[in-house]
C-alpha cells in the first residue's frame, strides 16, 4: 500500500490494480487508470465515485472514459474509492451531514 507520509503529500499507490508496474522514483503519482508514472493534473478529470481530480495520463485521457460505459467510468477512480470499492457515482449521492449518502437510501437515525 502507499506511504501516508508520501512526498509533497502524494501517496503513491504500489500496483492498486493488480499490475507490477516499476515506479519511477522522480514522478510523484500515478495514472488513476494505468498506473503509468504521472504528475500532471490535465483534462480537468475527476474521480468517478467522489469527485476529487484525478492524475490521468495521456495515452488514458485519449480513451475518453470518463464519458464512456459505467465500466469504463469505474476505471476513472481516485486510490481511496478503488480501495473502498466504491462504485456510485459521485452525481448520483445527495450529500448529508457528515458524509455522502446515495439516493434512495434511508439515513439512519
């Protein structure tokens, strides 16, 4: 898993995905999608299930998945809601007091 005391604050994720991909040591992040070495936030892409911007690399942000099938979607998620597994879409949740609560569910107490 990453490093919570990662450089500049960039917790670098080791293979979320299954893949051994070699890390660069220079590059700071990786591809939300490929796990490519990556810095630069281009394209305005944000995590499908939360919001928050992602890193997407070139080659990725040729592929246009953010605006593809909800499988190709899924694939445009920050580390922390790949971890958690979500997969609601961040337009889908209403927001409640201390956190995101999806639509159609009942909040407790």
């Amino acid at each position: 898993v990453g490093d919570p005391n990662g450089v500049g604050g960039v917790i670098k994720s080791e293979g979320k995905k299954g893949k051994n991909k070699k890390v660069d040591p220079d590059v700071l992040g990786q591809c939300c999608v490929c796990d490519a070495p990556w810095e630069r936030y281009v394209g305005k892409k944000k995590c499908f299930a939360c919001g928050a911007p992602v890193l997407m690399c070139e080659k990725c942000l040729q592929l246009k998945l953010d605006t593809g099938t909800k499988e190709q979607q899924l694939s445009v998620r920050c580390p922390l809601c790949f971890e958690d597994g979500r997969t609601e879409a961040a337009t889908e949740a209403e927001l409640i007091e201390n956190g995101m609560l999806a639509k159609g569910t009942e909040k407790a107490g």
